[in-house]
C-alpha cells in the first residue's frame, strides 16, 4: 500500500513538472518584495550590540549580510521555485496578451503579495513594465528620426534647399516633444510602481536562483538594465549586486579596480609616482590616449565627466 501511495506521489510531480510547474520545497513560505534590511537584523546575526553594529562590523561586511545572508534566509525558498523555462522569455508572453490598462499599483503588489514561484513574480514584474517597454520601442525609433534630421541639417544648403530645411527643422521639433512624451511615460512607470529596495529584492532573488539555473542570472542583468531604464537610482546594495552577478565579486572583490589595472598599459606613458595631484595624472592620461588614437579630447566639461568610464571620455563629436 505504501508502494503504492508513493508510485501515485512520484505520478503527480512528474506530470506537474512535464507541465513546467514545479513542486515547492516543504517548508518553503510565500515570500514578498521591498525588505529592506535594518541594523538590528545584522547586529542579531553578526552577535553584536545594535548600538555597536557601525563600529564593530566594516560596512562592507554588514551590507553583504544583508544581501547574501539574510537575503539568502529570506528568499532562498522562492529562489527554489526556478524551472528550466527562460524568464526572459515572460516578456514575450505578455506583449501577446497585455494588460489592458497601465499597471499602477505596481508598488503595492510587490510589498504586499505573497509570491509562491518565481515565474509569477516574473509575470507580474513584465506586466507591472510592459508599458514602459512599449515607451521605449516607441522612443528608440523616435530617437533615430532625430539623428537623421539632425544629419541633413548638418549638411544644410550644400545638399538641400531652403524650404526642406525648414521642414525638417519644424520636424525635429515635433519629435523632441514626442520624444519627452515616451521618456516621460517610461519614468512615471518606475516613479509610481517601483522603488530600489523593490528591485534590490527581485535582483538577488534571481542572483540566489541564478545559482542552480543561468537563465535566471541572464534575468537578473535584464532588470538591472530595466532599473536604469526606470532610472531607478542605485544604492550601495545595488552596487553589490551588480557586481556580485557580473563578476562574482564579494563584499572585498573589486574586479572593477582589476579591469582598470588590466587597461592600464595602455596608459604606459603616465606615471602617478609624482608629486601631481590625481585629478592632473588622469588628465594627462586622456591627453595621452587622445593623441596616441588621435581622437578629440575636449579640455572643458568632459574632461572630469564621472558617469562615464575614463577610457570612453571623448569630445562631443
């Protein structure tokens, strides 16, 4: 009799996993998006008085705590739900049936549901962004009508006459209103749905899932770049995990620092054992691989531009 129950018990997971549904752990719980991490959690766990936590554990080590430990205890249970289906594949599932309206809840259905698989907290985030996807298809060819009416212009009289100049000036004016439009519509979907605990949660559910299944490692990229997209702002949990997915990097790796150290013959010329401050050593360093690839380097605001890798600082053309 006991075969017997078992052999009906094996039956039934097997069909539910032909049908991509996969058994839950026993034990596992519903789990919900937006946790942020407080001082108290890590001081429990590192074996610290609360009051002490910032002067006993490095900040490093607490923010991995939270993120890695904790994080781990937390959503390891959702994270075991990951199939061999693709996530990124979801997107496409609900660009065939779209919500009919904008999702504008999107904040409190992630704080507040109880998601029992990842592919349904998947499903909701592609259908919580589906706009802003849409937007954005929207903006990218918006954006190339931009260039090429920029381009004739440029070339001006020399290859058009007047009148088709002031139509496509006319033009370009109406599309950068078009364009303000889509990228509006694209920042009111994270403005009003998201915030960057929210994404910090679905990031390291994914990177946890990614353990056991690529697919959801790949998914974890693609929201880092929808968070960018949302323009979501990072926050030191999200640096971490950035790296942590794209390099394996720990609370001390620093595969950043060793890219730059593995760039650095093509600065050979440079020296930094001199008396110069680092901001001149750098400056010289951009003059260098400006006239080695004889590339224009403009002397006034791009020169010290941070949001872009030193190697990509480049005039405006």
């Amino acid at each position: 009799f006991l075969y017997f129950i078992e052999h009906i018990f094996q039956m039934s997971i097997m069909r539910r996993v032909s049908a991509g549904v996969l058994p839950r752990a026993f034990g596992s719980r519903s789990v919900s998006m937006g946790v942020v991490v407080t001082g108290a959690e890590v001081a429990k766990v590192r074996n610290v008085p609360v009051e002490l936590v910032t002067k006993l554990v490095k900040p490093a080590v607490a923010q991995w705590t939270g993120v890695d430990i904790l994080g781990r205890k937390r959503l390891a249970s959702l994270a075991a739900t990951v199939s061999t289906k693709p996530l990124v594949s979801i997107e496409a599932e609900i660009a065939k049936a779209p919500p009919a309206s904008p999702v504008t809840n999107g904040r409190e259905l992630f704080e507040k549901t109880d998601f029992k698989s990842l592919e349904e907290l998947i499903t909701v985030y592609e259908r919580v962004i589906y706009q802003a996807r849409v937007a954005k298809a929207a903006y990218d060819v918006l954006e190339l009508q931009s260039f090429h009416i920029k381009d004739d212009l440029k070339r001006g009289l020399s290859a058009f006459k007047q009148a088709y100049l002031d139509k496509e000036k006319a033009r370009l004016e109406v599309v950068k209103k078009e364009m303000k439009e889509k990228h509006d519509i694209i920042t009111s979907v994270g403005a009003a749905n998201f915030t960057t605990a929210i994404f910090n949660d679905i990031i390291n559910l994914l990177r946890l899932a990614g353990e056991k299944q690529e697919q959801a490692r790949m998914m974890a990229l693609k929201v880092l770049d929808d968070m960018t997209l949302l323009e979501i702002a990072f926050d030191e949990t999200t640096q971490l995990l950035l790296k942590n997915i794209t390099f394996g990097d720990g609370p001390f790796d620093d595969s950043s620092l060793l890219f730059d150290c593995v760039m650095y013959p093509e600065r050979g010329e440079i020296s930094v054992a001199t008396n110069a401050s680092l901001e001149s050593v750098a400056d010289h360093a951009l003059k260098t691989i400006s006239a080695r690839h004889q590339t224009p380097l403009d002397e006034g605001r791009l020169i010290r531009q941070g949001d872009t890798y030193p190697m990509l600082q480049r005039s405006p053309e």
